[in-house]
C-alpha cells in the first residue's frame, strides 16, 4: 500500500509543483545558507613594485536578479549595478567604483537561468596591507540591494626572496592547442558538485636562483581539525612561478573548511583559503540532515529510509540522500530538483501553520495532507457550529479529493477523518 503512496505524492508534486511559497533561511546543525551573488577577492604579485594586484571575482546567479521584457527587441533583461568598496586597516574608503551592467536573455534562455550566472573581474592595485572588500548588487528593475563581505591581506611581495599569491579553487581547467592552460575559478567557494578539487596559485622567486621547493598543504575543518596533510614539490625558477595542484580526496561531510598552504623553508610563504562543502541543489529551509530523512516518510518507502538511517558514516549518509532525490529529479539537468525543493518546502509550511505545544507541525494530520496534496483549491472552517466540534473540510479540485480534520480536543488538535493509509501512526 506504501508504494502505492508513494508513486501517488511523486505524482502529485510534479503535477502541483507550482505552489511556491517563501523560503526561510536557518542554521543550526548544517550549513545550508543561500547566497544572493559571491565575491572571491584573490591577490597576486604585480609589474608595479609598490602594489600588488587584487582580482576581485564576482559570480551573480541569475535568478538573483528580476527580469523584464524589452518590447522593441522582445528579449528579457536584467540591469543592475555593481559596486565595489574597499577600506584599508584604518577603516578608510580607499576606492570605491561602480559599474551598470545589462543581462539579455531570449525566451529559452529564460528557462535555465539558474545554470547560467553572470561572471565579473574586476581588478585594483593596492599596496600592503589588511583590506575588507564590500561588494554591493543593486538591481535596477526592482531596487533590491545585496552585500557581500570578504577581508584579504595584500603582503609584500617586493622584500620576500620567496612568497606566494592566494589561492584560487578551480571549477575546471582545459589546456589550449598550445598548451596553455584555461582555468576557471570557483568563484562560490563551494566543492560539494566537485569530483576533485584543484587549485591554482603562483609562487614569487625574487633571486636569480633555480632551486627545489616543497609547500606543504593542510586542510582542516571548522573546529581547527586537521583532516588531511600533503605536500607539492616543484623547482622555482626566478621570477613568477604559476601551478595548479589536486588535493587529496577527503571525506567530506557538510561544512566549512579551511586549506593552508606553507613552507618549511620560508615563513613568508604562507595563505589560506576557506571553503564550503555542500550541495548546491539543496532547498535552503533543511536544518539537519537527520531531521530531513525523518520527513521523507511521506515519500520514502521504510526499506529506503532504512538506507539512510543506517549509513555507516555521515558522509555515506550525505550520499544515499542526495541520490535517492536525484533517482526522482523530473529534470536532472537542470541545477534545480523541483521535487525535492517542493517537498522540503512543504514540510517547511506545515510545521509554521499546524505546529503545537506538545507536536511539529509536519507531523500533524493537517501537515501530512498538505506535504503530500499541497495547498488546497478551497478550505471550509466551522470552528463555532452548534452541537458540533470543530472541523474543516479541505478540497482539491484538480484531483478530486476531500478531507475532513475534526478537533476533537479543542485544542486545536485537528484529526483526519479517514487515515490516507494504516501506517501513518507510526511517525507520531
């Protein structure tokens, strides 16, 4: 009978996937903060021997942004302006440039807007110091403002026999009919989508000499473990050395990270670079990664929950969880599964409206029907009718349905009539 369940709410949401409602950001045990656009402040050594050169990259989802159609050209536009600051140690606004850009979109471009973010470089000359970088996106079509925050140090590269530039996390990185290398950098910090993570950074040789050298890498996680430990050796030679390194596999569980790179041979060698690791396609509103499989009741059979619960490792379970979403994922090219994030924010709804003292809302008779239907077509209320205890009656017209929650308490505790299957007592 659980099956039947099951391929019937898999029905539904792709049919009712359309009932959107607003999404609210929390963090408690796992790291699933939505990002409006990104900025990624990277330093390297410049020509100019009293600055260095500071490429700030910008990345802005382009379903950040509002879009509106140009009736002369019939193509729909996004216009916004970006605006970069930058204070040095004293808090002083020591520059400060914005620039108006134009996104244009045809109607099929419109449908994959979330696979294609707009990218920016922009880049400053800056002389040794401790920075902080306040990006700011104001869109133009709705005057809606976002912030992004990063400090960056700019060291002195000119009195260093040996330093080295930040890091840059790659995405992907292609070689030429030439040889030369493509690079593209991973502007959002996050390796969660990655199969391997590479970087890329260059070291500075201000002698005239070639020699070996080895720059030891650490990564650790948010509570200052050490989770991995290696090495890259390379033979410098003067002047600007540029590389690109893999990291060695890690078994990565939902969180922040941070990787140092250093030198034994020269303290000026040193640079770290946080990251993230988290899936991109994740609905925003998950708080814990045990508390979202134990709401996949209403679309999980018990043998797949089972699965999940008993992975061996946190990681295993991250994997088992993310896969049994994308076995159901009605567009999995697309970044988005419209499915997981209907359902997650279902689950969201529920426990806001049908929450009480004494049980969460998604648990409740009412919070099951709406996970499993979505928002009803019409909602009748008799909270006061004489000779009888309160009730609603839910319809669904698109499909056919009615159900009935009697309060039998009157605390507000509203029961379905008639159970949608036997089981279902098993989650209170």
């Amino acid at each position: 009978m659980k099956k039947l369940i099951f391929a019937a709410i898999l029905f539904i949401l792709m049919l009712i996937n359309t009932r959107l409602y607003p999404q609210i950001i929390e963090n408690t045990e796992i790291l699933f903060q939505e990002q409006l656009f990104y900025s990624d402040p990277l330093v390297f050594y410049s020509k100019d021997s009293m600055k260095a050169r500071v490429d700030v990259f910008v990345q802005i989802p382009q379903t950040t942004l509002s879009f509106k159609k140009n009736q002369n050209t019939q193509k729909f536009e996004a216009k916004y302006d970006l605006t970069i600051n930058i204070y040095n140690s004293f808090g002083d606004n020591i520059l400060s440039n914005t620039s108006s850009e134009t996104i244009s979109n045809t109607d099929e471009q419109q449908k994959y807007l979330a696979d294609n973010p707009d990218f920016k470089i922009k880049s400053y000359f800056l002389k040794p110091d401790n920075y902080k970088l306040e990006a700011t996106l104001r869109d133009r079509n709705n005057y809606m403002e976002y912030k992004s925050d990063k400090k960056f140090n700019v060291p002195d590269y000119v009195n260093s026999e040996v330093s080295i530039s930040s890091v840059m996390l790659l995405s992907d990185f292609k070689s030429d009919s030439l040889g030369k290398k493509i690079i593209y950098p991973l502007v959002t910090g996050n390796i969660g989508d990655l199969k391997d993570v590479y970087i890329f950074y260059e070291i500075y040789n201000n002698s005239e000499n070639t020699f070996p050298l080895s720059i030891n890498y650490k990564i650790l996680s948010e509570k200052n473990t050490s989770l991995k430990e290696g090495s890259f050796s390379c033979v410098l030679s003067p002047g600007i050395n540029q590389r690109i390194d893999r990291l060695a596999t890690v078994d990565y569980t939902t969180g922040l990270y941070k990787l140092e790179l250093s030198s034994n041979a020269y303290s000026s060698i040193y640079t770290q670079k946080d990251f993230v690791y988290k899936w991109s396609d994740l609905p925003m509103n998950i708080k814990d990664l045990n508390g979202a499989i134990n709401q996949m009741v209403y679309i999980a059979t018990d043998d797949q929950l089972d699965s999940l619960k008993e992975a061996p490792t946190q990681a295993e379970k991250e994997k088992r969880f993310l896969q049994f979403w994308k076995n159901i994922d009605p567009s999995p090219k697309t970044a988005k599964n419209e499915i997981m994030n209907e359902y997650y924010n279902r689950v969201k709804i529920s426990t806001d409206k049908f929450s009480t003292s004494y049980q969460e809302g998604w648990k409740s008779d009412m919070g099951m029907v709406f996970i499993i239907y979505g928002n009803p077509s019409s909602v009748e209320r008799h909270p006061f009718d004489e000779n009888s205890r309160p009730y609603e009656v839910w319809e669904y017209y698109d499909i056919n349905k009615q159900f009935i929650f009697v309060d039998y308490t009157g605390f507000g505790d509203y029961r379905l009539i008639t159970p949608i299957w036997d089981k279902r007592f098993k989650i209170r």
